[in-house]
C-alpha cells in the first residue's frame, strides 16, 4: 500500500503537473505545450498501466496462498495457527481487492483533470 501510495503521487500533482506543463505567454516560443504535454500524458498512462499490473499480480500471488491455505485447511480442521493465517492472508486478498477500486478511482479523477 505504500508503494501504491507513493506511485500515485502523479495522480495527486496532476494539476499542478497541468499548470507547469503549458506555457505562459512568455514561454510559448521556448517550449513545446504539445510534446510536453503528450510526455505527461504517456507517463500518466504508464504509471496507471504499471499500478494494474502490480496490484493484478499481488491479488494473483494472494489468492494462490489463500487456496493452498484452504486446502491445508481441510486438512487439519483444528490448526489455529494455519487458521490465523489463512484470515490473514484473505484479508490481505479483499484489501488488495479493494486497492482495485481505489485505483479506478484516482484514474478516473485524473483524466476528468486532463
């Protein structure tokens, strides 16, 4: 969550990223507003492309582990500590879950900027 945090912080300067990015009249000779402007858009684009990715492949490992922890636990009915870490681990899956919906959001919010 943390990283995602910190991977997000494009999304969260996107105005300000807006405003730096197109010139003031002063500046219109000295800089491209179209090509530092699609440079915005494509690294906007990948940093929403690579968060997917990394919370699509931590809901994948975490749903691996939380299927082999169900079978492990219909294994051995009275673990407590192989039951104390599958809700662990589920846990972790529905934050992760959750995290996907996050994500739709801020993207959302940041091309409604653009």
């Amino acid at each position: 969550q943390e990283l995602l945090r910190v991977m997000r912080t494009i999304d969260d300067r996107i105005v300000h990223e807006l405003n730096t990015t197109i010139p003031t009249a002063s500046f219109v000779g000295k800089v491209d507003p179209g090509q530092t402007c699609e440079e915005l858009y494509k690294s906007l684009m990948d940093a929403h492309t690579n968060r997917e990715r990394i919370i699509k492949n931590c809901i994948s490992q975490t749903s691996a582990v939380v299927k082999t922890l169900k079978e492990e636990r219909e294994k051995a009915h009275e673990d407590a500590a192989l039951l104390k870490q599958l809700r662990k681990e589920q846990t972790k899956l529905k934050l992760m879950q959750s995290e996907l919906s996050v994500e739709e959001v801020v993207n959302d919010r940041s091309w409604k900027v653009l």
